[in-house]
C-alpha cells in the first residue's frame, strides 16, 4: 500500500488536498521571539543537514511535535493570508506556486510524525495524534474554505488556456482547482460552518478508529498453555511465542500475535483444529465484541458523517464524491467490476474448498472445512497436487536475501540502480536499515529504508511513505520507506519469508521506485501523488520480477548451504501460479464490496447494527461463502475507515487490470531488459500525477488496458 503522506489530514479525512509544500525546504524564522529558545532545540525548526534532508531520528523526541505543529500551522496560515490578501493581481507564480512552497515546517513535522505515528507509535504520540487531527482538520479547511484564496484560483482558472503555461503547470492549477471545489470552497457561508464541524468530528473518529485497531490486535493475541497446542508450528516460533507471553506477563503460557488481515499465517501449519478454531475467532471478532477497542460506534458514526459531507457537497453519497476524482469515475463503473467478478470467483472457492473437503475426509479428520481450516488444507492439497508446500521454500527466502540479491537485483537489471547500506545515519528503531540508492550513472538518487519487522507499536499491513519528496521547484530528492509486518525469529535465527512475504517486499518496493523516479517540477505531483486506483498499479507490476527466472536464482538460496532452489521446484511453483486464487479473489472482492456498501448509504440508511449490515451485503452481493470471510471486516478495516481507501478499496483490483496488461507488454518486449524499464521509467513512473494517469498509461502502452490479462491470471477465463 502507498501512503502518500500529504498533510496528514489527506489520508484520515479521504480528500484530495494539496500538500502545499509536501517537500521541505528552508525553514522560516521563528516568529515569536518569546519560543526562540524552545524552537532552538527542536529539530523541526531547522532544515536536517544530513544528506538529503534524512530526519535527525536521534535528536527528535515526542515532545518536540506539538509545539512544532503548533508553530507549523501558524507558520502556514500566515503565508496563506498574505496570498489571499495580496494587493497584487493573482499570478500563477504570486498564487499557485506561492501555494506550493508554503507550510515547509508543517509539512516536516505532520510528515515525519505521520510516518513515525504509524512504525513505531507509543501512548504519548496516539495522545497528539488525537489531539492533532481536529486541528489539522481545521487547519485545512481554514486553506480550502477561505473564499479570497479561493477567488485568486478561479479567476486564473477561468483564463487558463491564455496564461501561456507549460503542461504541468497548467495540470497544477486545474488540480488546485479541482481540490478546492472538492473541498467546499463553492458552499456557501453557512454550510462552510456545516463542513468544518463534520471535518473535525471525521478527524477525531477516524483517529480513534485506527488506533483501536491497533490495540485490539495486541490485545488479541492467541494465548495457550501448553506446547502441545501449538503442534505444526516450528520449535523456533514456539519458543518465541513463550517469550512473548512472558513479556505479556504470562510467564509460563505461549502467545501468538495476530496481524491485521483476518488470515493469520500460523493457520497454515497449526495441527490442532481446536487451536486454528480460537485463533479465527480471535481474528474475526476484533473490534466488534465489547470492550474499550470495540469499533462498531465508530463505524457507524463515520459511515453517517461521510454520508452528510457528500451531500453537502452535492452528491448522493460517499462513494460517487469519492469516486469522481479516481480513475474509475463513478459508482457504476465499480459495482459492475465488482459483480461480474463475485459470481466465477466464488464458483472457484467453492471447488477449491470441495478439494480441501477431500483430503480432510481422506485424513478422518471430522471436520467441515471453515475459515480456520482453509489455510492449513490448502498446503496439503498443493503438496498433494504439486508435490511441494510452503514450507519447502521458506528456507529459499531468507530476508536480506530477497531484499538485496532479489529486489534491488531486480531494480539494477531494469533501471541500472545500485545500492549501498549504511550504517552512519540515525534511527527510529533498531529494526530498520538505510541504503542509499544510486542511479545508473552513480548519481545518487535516493535514501531507501527497509522497516520489515512486525512489533507491538507498529500499525499492521505493508505499506511505503516518504520523509522528503523529490520536487525541482523545492531543489529536493526521495527519503522514502517500505514497511513490512514480518515476524522477527529469535535471535540468531534467521529470517525466513512466506511467499506472501515474500510478494509483498517487491510490491512494496514497486511504490518506493514510484517516489525514487519521482521527476516533477512542483510538490503537488511526486512520486506517488496519483489517484487511489492507479497508486496500486506500479507495485503490483514491481511483483512481476519476483519470479523471474534470472531474479529468483539470484536470492532463492537455502540460508544454510547457499545452494539454490532445485529447478523442479521452481518449475511446481510456476505451474501452482493460478491455484487457490477462488480464495484470493473471494476475499478480497467481499472487502470491497463492503467499503463500497458502506460508502454508498444515505445518512438515512446508515443501520444499527454493523454485523448484520456487512452480513447482509455479502449475500446481497452472493459472496457470502462463510469459508472465505472478507480479508478485512468491517470493524477492523483500516484501509477505508481510518486511511485513505475509503470507497476506494476496489483500487487493487483495478489497478491490477493495468497491472496484468502491462506484464503481457515486458513478455512481449523481451521481459527484464533496461530499454523497458527505462520505457516504463520515462512514460510512467517519472510522472507522477503531473497528467490524467490513464493518459500516462496509454503513452507507455499505447492503448487502454485489456481485461483479458487479468482474468487468466485469477484464474476467471475459463483457460
């Protein structure tokens, strides 16, 4: 997942705002004299000196955040009012481009606190961060709902074609444009008012929706007690979940930590029926069974407040405002992509669970196979079918493998990139390593940091942000971060990857290339500035050169020998490419579908009970197949109720349809080659939002997409 860091209030409120200054450059001089001496010893008062303005993770401390984003929103303001009060007439340059370079401090400080907030948060940064979020809320409706500002942007829109601007600039002003409209700079005074108050309340929700997620999925870890319950699992992680629970205070019992998607990976070796049964439970029911991490209220307060704000704006509901600013336009475009998958994908599941039926059968298992048991029986039938399961290539995957002999091997044999660790620069945790990223003429291009370990404090899933963004206008280059959820083994162990994990670390690191390519004049457009439904597109392509051959002969080495993966095992995960995906599919298609319900309700038909609704909607939608529970419920779905997929989650799947096409085009053009990532480079990833993203598509493809791709790929065209 991208996490296009704007001003923090991008992703909670699901606008798209304009990062005014999303890059940081020089820092303005304080102007109270009275915090001189305390602004002096906060690093966010300064521009960091180290290379590429890298944070100064060493010397930033909790407490130096709020008076930073206090100081940071006044900073901004009063740049703001000397642009909407400027006696000049309005000027690209004295409006548009002042726009850009304005808030630098904030923009520091909301990035860096962003970033940290979600890989390494603590009780007193979620006590900012809740304190925060209505203000930057109103922060930013105090920028777009201030109506002389908004008078300076019209009046140089409306004359757009006569101001002689090149193609990005004039991009720039129509977005500004498009942003404030959005925004509600069109309502009138009293409804200004309205918007303010829903903002404020949406902030605070989403804040407290996103961090309950988090504790209730440390609160929730599998607790047994004795070894023999957790049979399948490895000696090692045993021995780890021991630790844990001793850490936990249960010295004596054994606890296994959840992740924030409904499958858990230990499902898939647990032996125990009884063992897979509570750790499903524990996973399905976060969030929605009482208690102070019990998401449902918010659930239905949000739903409500997003309904109101979309009909004040003018539209109907959440989802057609959300949706007219993506790609894909309008609510019709989705649900028809939606329902024509539904029906095959769950046709698919059905015969893969019938398969799974079998071998339990075969085995006296005594069971019908659930949602606990998916997991664990589909290793057997692929060992039965391929003769392999995941196990036999974990020992294949080992972490710095992948990364540095896979990805970044991958990444120099396309675009001609290199790679150096060091080791001088601070940290936020001990976890992370940094690599300077050099381009193919030795130009260094970017700073990269690898965030890979799952702990307690860090919110779950996989995603990328950035610290600095690259822009011509603010002189700067990418600070940019992948993190991960993996679980880190016991010391001295190493760190062996599913493939899941293993997909996931070149996804990732398909949204860091996104913001490393980054070559744009202003802010507003780096890196991964790009509609929801096109951000996913460049990482799921990333995914393609995990099993290229020449790449996975590279990394797949056993930790232990060195030697690598024995071709027919390579060959019988090739030819396992399609199976399973009824599940995938189905899973995902049941998320998506619930956000777009959810997100299509009239405040008037937001329900009381948020079980049944979601219940009700998958069957509505015929994807209720209790085997396969959506990947994320409802209760505990981060990507639309607190981040910045809010009727937005379909964008996977539509960005795989480029996704799939764009893969035929590598096989086509001679696969891994540096001519095509350079193509890809130069027409795509170099763009970022600086044009209509399917017009970017088309220049590197020189058509629309095909939906042929994709539905071989999952298995759905009959082949």
């Amino acid at each position: 997942m991208s996490r296009p860091q704007m001003l923090v209030l991008a992703a909670s409120l699901g606008l798209a705002l304009t990062p005014f200054a999303y890059a940081a450059q020089s820092a303005a001089a304080p102007a109270a004299a009275t915090a001189a001496a305390a602004q002096a010893g906060n690093p966010f008062f300064r521009l960091s000196p180290l290379p590429l303005h890298y944070p100064q993770f060493d010397l930033i401390k909790d407490e130096h955040f709020a008076p930073a984003f206090a100081e940071g929103m006044a900073q901004q303001l009063k740049e703001i009012e000397a642009i909407a009060h400027s006696a000049k007439p309005a000027s690209f340059d004295n409006t548009i481009v002042a726009m850009e370079r304005s808030g630098q401090l904030l923009t520091r400080v909301a990035t860096t606190f962003s970033n940290l907030q979600g890989a390494n948060t603590n009780a007193q940064l979620d006590a900012i961060d809740t304190e925060m979020s209505p203000k930057l809320a109103a922060h930013n409706d105090a920028i777009y709902l201030n109506a002389k500002l908004y008078a300076r942007v019209k009046s140089l829109y409306d004359k757009r074609a006569k101001l002689g601007l090149d193609a990005e600039s004039k991009h720039l002003l129509e977005r500004y444009h498009t942003d404030f409209v959005r925004a509600g700079a069109k309502l009138s005074a009293a409804d200004k008012e309205k918007l303010k108050v829903l903002n404020g309340e949406l902030a605070t929700l989403q804040t407290a929706f996103q961090q309950n997620v988090l504790k209730e999925i440390n609160a929730s870890a599998l607790v047994v007690d004795t070894r023999a319950e957790l049979a399948g699992m490895s000696e090692a992680a045993i021995d780890a979940a021991a630790a844990a629970a001793k850490a936990r205070g249960q010295d004596g019992k054994f606890a296994v930590a959840l992740i924030n998607t409904t499958g858990q990976a230990p499902l898939a070796v647990l032996t125990n029926p009884a063992t897979r049964k509570r750790m499903m439970d524990l996973s399905l029911a976060r969030g929605s069974h009482g208690g102070e991490f019990d998401n449902r209220a918010n659930v239905l307060k949000i739903a409500k407040l997003r309904a109101d704000k979309a009909v004040l704006l003018g539209y109907p509901n959440y989802a057609a405002y959300s949706l007219e600013d993506q790609t894909a336009k309008s609510t019709g475009a989705v649900n028809t992509l939606l329902a024509e998958l539904a029906k095959p994908a769950v046709t698919n599941a059905r015969k893969e669970a019938a398969d799974l039926q079998a071998v339990a059968d075969a085995e006296k298992a005594g069971l019908q196979i659930g949602a606990a048991d998916w997991s664990y029986y589909t290793d057997k039938v692929r060992a039965q079918r391929f003769s392999f399961d995941g196990n036999q290539l974990k020992p294949y995957f080992e972490l710095t493998n992948v990364l540095e002999k896979g990805v970044f091997f991958a990444a120099n044999k396309l675009y001609g990139l290199s790679f150096k660790e060091r080791k001088d620069l601070p940290l936020y945790h001990p976890d992370v390593k940094v690599y300077d990223v050099f381009d193919a003429d030795g130009k260094q291009l970017a700073i990269f940091l690898a965030d890979m370990y799952a702990r307690p404090s860090k919110q779950g899933g996989a995603w990328m942000n950035e610290y600095v963004s690259q822009s011509a206008l603010m002189g700067t280059r990418s600070v940019v971060a992948n993190h991960l959820n993996i679980p880190k083994p016991p010391a001295g162990e190493p760190t062996l990857l599913t493939v899941d994990e293993v997909k996931t670390t070149f996804h990732e690191f398909g949204h860091a290339l996104h913001g490393m390519f980054s070559n744009v004049k202003y802010p507003r457009f780096s890196g991964t500035s790009v509609p929801r439904d096109f951000v996913e597109y460049p990482s799921q392509v990333n995914e393609m050169w995990m099993v290229q051959p020449e790449v996975l002969a590279n990394y797949a080495r056993h930790y232990k020998t060195g030697e690598p993966m024995p071709k027919e095992l390579l060959e019988k995960v090739a030819a396992s490419k399609k199976f399973n995906q009824g599940f995938a599919t189905t899973e995902y298609l049941a998320s998506s579908l619930v956000d777009q319900r959810w997100h299509q309700l009239t405040a008037a038909q937001i329900p009381s009970d948020v079980l049944a609704f979601e219940a009700a909607a998958l069957k509505d939608a015929g994807i209720d197949y209790a085997p396969v529970p959506p990947r994320y419920r409802t209760t505990y779905f981060s990507h639309t109720f607190s981040g910045g997929y809010a009727a937005g989650y379909y964008a996977y799947l539509w960005s795989e349809k480029l996704d799939a096409d764009t893969v035929e085009w590598f096989k086509e053009n001679g696969g891994l080659q540096r001519k095509n990532g350079d193509w890809f480079r130069k027409t795509l990833l170099s763009r970022g939002g600086t044009a209509d993203a399917l017009d970017l598509f088309r220049n590197f493809r020189g058509r629309d997409a095909r939906i042929e791709p994709l539905l071989d790929r999952r298995g759905l065209s009959g082949k």
